[in-house]
C-alpha cells in the first residue's frame, strides 16, 4: 500500500492510496456524493483488485469535505462541483503512466464516465450504482440559495447539513454525462442493485442505452452501497458479487 498525492482544482490535495502491484495497470476508484477514499467499502474494494493483480487507487476529491477526519472541512464540500472533480482527475490521471481503468460509484460513475470520453487513456469504464445525469434541482434549491447562500443536504449518517453551493448547480448544468456516454467507444460495465434507495435503477438502463457498447449487471434486491456501511462491517454477498464482476472486467481489458 503506497499513499500520495497530487495538486488538483485550485492546488488543492487530491489524497490517494494505491494497492496492489506498483507496476500493474492502475484503476482509480472515484467516491460519490457524501463519499471519501476511506468511506466503508473503498479501502476493501482496492485490496480485492490489488489482490487480483490490479494497482487499484482510492482518492479523495479535493473539495469533497474530508481533511483530517469524517467530513471536518463542509466549507471546502460548499465549493465542491462537477468541473472540479474533471480537473482532479485530469491531475490524476496525468501522475499515471500508461493506459488506466476507472471506476466510479453514484455520482463518481457519472465523473467517470464523462472524463473517459474525452481521454483515450482510459482503457476501460466500471460503474457501481451509477448517475445518469449531473444535474439535480430540488424544487426549492432557487429559494435556499437566495436565504442561506447554500443548499443544504443532510447527511443521515453524521447529522450534518452539508451545503451545496451555487457553482455546483450551475457546473452541473454544463456537463452531459449521456453526451460523453454516447462519445464513449471503450469497454463498459454498469452494474446497479435494483432496490437502489439513493439512485434510480432505470439509471443504468439510461447509460446502457446511450453507450456504444456496454455490459450490464443488475444485482436483484441490492441498495445503493451494495450492502456496505461506514464504518466497514465486511463484504456482503451483493458486494462481491458486484466486486468479482469488476475484478474480472479489467483484467479482460486492462492486463
């Protein structure tokens, strides 16, 4: 296990550790909203594929919120939008030497998914419980924006409100994550759980749809994190089925 990091958006740390042989094809692992590189299931995710012969990388997003400990930066996570996470990887990216795969949870499956069309390093895509789209407007997000100055999502798990700043909004409206799916002509493999609490199963059907050519896997009676919590209480049965399908995907593409 090898921690470092790289300078993304505005200079900021892009924290990662990378499992697995050093000289073996990397994947990065892209967290979702209210995710970190540590959150349950990510750290056992990357010693599975590191296992199975994988340089697998966990990352923090610079402006995910998480410094030093569980979301203790939420004026960092204010700033957080789409465009930021692109450029995060853009630095990623660059630090790796040579093709690379690229999984992404939730909303790290729609990053994934948009910075693979438009780079032809990435030699193969996997998504988890994937988004379709990176715009979300709640009815009354014009009316916080205007009282508060944010957006605020709570967070089940920590009792937070975590705020969603304007720019998020609008960067989100700037990205077409079915436009770079259909762009995207390298492997793909969707995977959903159909009782996904957090985002809609049809998800995956959306981006099947529009990618050229993609496998699909969905996982009958499976949440959003595959049965996985924070913190981690081991794999479930709907994770490894998901992670051996992972697993077997880039070695296929990538080795």
């Amino acid at each position: 296990m090898h921690t470092f990091s790289v300078a993304g958006s505005d200079g900021r740390a892009v924290r990662a550790v990378a499992h697995g042989p050093e000289d073996a094809p990397a994947v990065l692992i892209a967290h979702g909203f209210k995710g970190f590189k540590d959150w349950g299931m990510f750290p056992w995710m990357a010693e599975r594929l590191g296992a199975a012969g994988l340089r697998a990388i966990r990352f923090d997003f610079s402006h995910n919120g998480v410094e030093e400990t569980d979301f203790d930066r939420l004026d960092l996570f204010l700033l957080d939008t789409p465009t930021r996470h692109q450029e995060d990887l853009r630095a990623l990216a660059d630090a790796i030497e040579g093709p690379f795969g690229l999984l992404g949870h939730s909303r790290g499956g729609g990053d994934a998914i948009l910075f693979a069309a438009g780079e032809p390093r990435v030699q193969a895509v996997a998504t988890l419980a994937a988004v379709a789209t990176t715009v979300f407007e709640p009815p009354d997000w014009e009316d916080q924006l205007r009282g508060q100055g944010y957006y605020g999502m709570p967070n089940a798990r920590t009792k937070q409100l975590m705020p969603i700043g304007r720019h998020a909004f609008e960067s989100g409206r700037a990205w077409s994550i079915e436009d770079a799916a259909r762009e995207l002509d390298r492997p793909v493999l969707l995977i959903h759980g159909t009782a996904d609490e957090s985002v809609a199963p049809g998800s995956m059907d959306q981006l099947a749809a529009w990618c050229k050519s993609a496998e699909t896997l969905p996982i009958e009676g499976a949440g959003h994190t595959f049965g996985a919590v924070h913190p981690f209480q081991g794999s479930t049965a709907d994770l490894e089925t998901a992670l051996d399908r992972v697993a077997t995907f880039f070695q296929a593409h990538l080795m």
